[in-house]
C-alpha cells in the first residue's frame, strides 16, 4: 500500500499573518486554490508551525533574540481548513512566548483536530511521536531541534525536543526512531536543524540525516533555512517556507519555495513530486514563469549535487526515490 504525504515548510502565521485573521476567515486570503488543490491530492498533511498560538505569554528574554512569533487561536482553524493533519513544534519560535504559550498551542490545536509532534508538558511528551492511521498504514512522526537549548524540555517544564545535531544524535533520538518503526508501518523524521539561509545542507546535518535513517527512518524532512534544498533519498534536506510575511533576500529567494508530496510505502519514499510556490505578503500562490523557472532550475541542480535526477513532468518537479 502506497500513500500521499504533503509536506509543507516552515509555517508563520504571527505578525502580519495575525493582523490579517484578526479581519478574514477566508482560506483564499491566505492560500490560494490553486495549491490547495495539490494539498487536497494527499492523505495526510504535515508542516512546521513556526510560532505559538496563544494569547497569553511574554517574548521570550533570551539575550539577541531578534524575532517573537506568536499567532492568535484561531489560527488553529486556519491549518485546519487547510487541511494539516499533524504539525511539528520542535523549532526555535515554539516558546516565543513562554511555556503557557506552547501549551495553549498544543490545546488549540488539539481542539482543531490536528496532531502536534516535538514539544509537549514535559520532556517525556515532547519527545514522544505522534502516530497516524492514514488509509491504514500506520505513520509516526518524530518531530526535533537542534536550536536553540534554551527551549528544550525537562522532567519538569514545557519545552521542545531538542537535540545538539552538531555534535552527533544522541542515542535517545535513535532509540526513539527504533521504537517508532516497530510500533508503526513508517517513521517520518522531521528536524528542524541548520542555520537560516542557507542554500545546501551543512556536512553535520548530512552527517545526521544517514545516521537518522540508519536507525529507521523511512523518509527525513527537514526545515530550518527558509529555502529548499536538494533530496538525497530518504532524505528532504529543507522543505523552505509555506506562508509568512518574511522580509525577501534578492538573491536566495525565500518568497520562492516547494510544495512536497511525496509516495511512499512502508519501505520508504517511491515517489516525489515538488509544486513550486510563490510566497506573496500572508499568501502563497503557486509560482509562475520566471519564478516557476527559477525554483526549478535552483531545485534540480541543489538535488543533482546530492545525486539525486529531478525533471519537470506535468507542470511539477519529479523525481523517482527508489
């Protein structure tokens, strides 16, 4: 048996975004229908909540932390019109706000009906995988960070699953993975890891992508330096962005990005499928002409360096995983 995953990047629905649900309930007003068309082609949806959804909590005090993200509650709704059936929350804006905030998150999302894996009440919670039932085959997904620190759950507080990936994975991480594969038909691991803006994978992060699917990942989707990268099966080195109100750099183009939908069985990735995408001021669209050019030029020689052969098909960008 074969299913669909979407996979979506790093997910901001604070400051610009907010001012905007604060006015409109309008999926449209956020995400056009052309990409929730390819959204809807999926049996199950996952992305990377970049922010808290809270309206309590205070920026968090770390020293030279320049961003606080933070989305009202009813944000929750709006992932759930758009179909998400599961976020990851181990990142570095998950406490933007505190520990009463990421645990409103998990609330408000619970009560949209969508799964949040990476960060929980304490740190057994924040490690624990998620596990989905998608058209009968039994999905887990391990959600983790590898910044910053300061954010990592204890026995005794709310936090994320953090993990130093610069100095190995720790063996709780793969033992984590072990057991997933064991309880569930195929592991879905998703790291947030890696500086931002960045146009390749960092040799650490490589380094831990094997060892990751080694221990039994069947597909590694990371996020974190708000541009794609190249695949390497089983791994999606950065899955970009999905919708923000980002400043634009010029030359790396994080308003351009990929929509993943990715086959797979419980042997691993057979297929994938990368829709590019537009990311307009609080909307994404999908790419066209130049842009739609430029994604995929950048798309298939980032995964050609990684040996990885990428080829337009149907209007999207194909590429056989097994």
């Amino acid at each position: 048996m074969t299913v669909t995953l979407a996979l979506a990047g790093d997910t901001m629905l604070g400051r610009g975004v907010a001012d905007l649900l604060a006015r409109s309930a309008d999926l449209e007003a956020y995400v056009s229908d052309g990409v929730r068309a390819y959204l809807s082609e999926a049996d199950v949806t996952l992305l990377n909540l970049e922010c808290c959804l809270s309206d309590r909590g205070s920026p968090w005090p770390a020293p030279g932390k320049l961003f606080h993200f933070r989305a009202p509650p009813q944000a929750a709704g709006l992932l759930a019109g758009l179909g998400v059936d599961c976020v990851t929350l181990a990142n570095n804006h998950a406490l933007d706000y505190g520990r009463d905030a990421l645990l409103d998150t998990r609330a408000h999302l619970a009560r949209a009906g969508i799964r949040a894996a990476g960060a929980g009440p304490d740190l057994e919670r924040a490690r624990e995988p998620v596990v989905l039932d998608v058209r009968g085959l039994r999905l887990a997904v391990v959600s983790v960070t590898d910044h910053p620190a300061d954010y990592a759950a204890t026995r005794e507080r709310p936090g994320v699953a953090h993990a130093d990936l610069s100095s190995g994975v720790p063996s709780w991480l793969t033992d984590t993975i072990a057991r997933a594969r064991t309880a569930a038909d195929a592991v879905v691991v998703s790291p947030h890891w890696g500086p931002n803006m960045t146009t390749e994978p960092l040799s650490y992060v490589r380094a831990a992508a094997t060892v990751l699917a080694d221990a039994g990942a069947t597909l590694v989707a990371g996020h974190s330096a708000h541009v794609p990268h190249g695949v390497a099966p089983p791994v999606l080195f950065d899955l970009g962005d999905f919708l923000d109100d980002y400043a634009v750099d010029p030359e790396l183009r994080n308003d351009l990005s990929l929509l993943f939908l990715v086959t797979l069985d419980a042997l691993g990735p057979v297929r994938l499928r990368a829709v590019p995408l537009k990311l307009d001021y609080c909307r994404t669209v999908l790419a066209r002409g130049a842009d739609r050019a430029w994604m995929g030029s950048r798309f298939i020689g980032a995964s050609a360096q990684l040996g990885t052969p990428v080829a337009w098909q149907n209007g999207v960008l194909t590429a056989d995983l097994r």
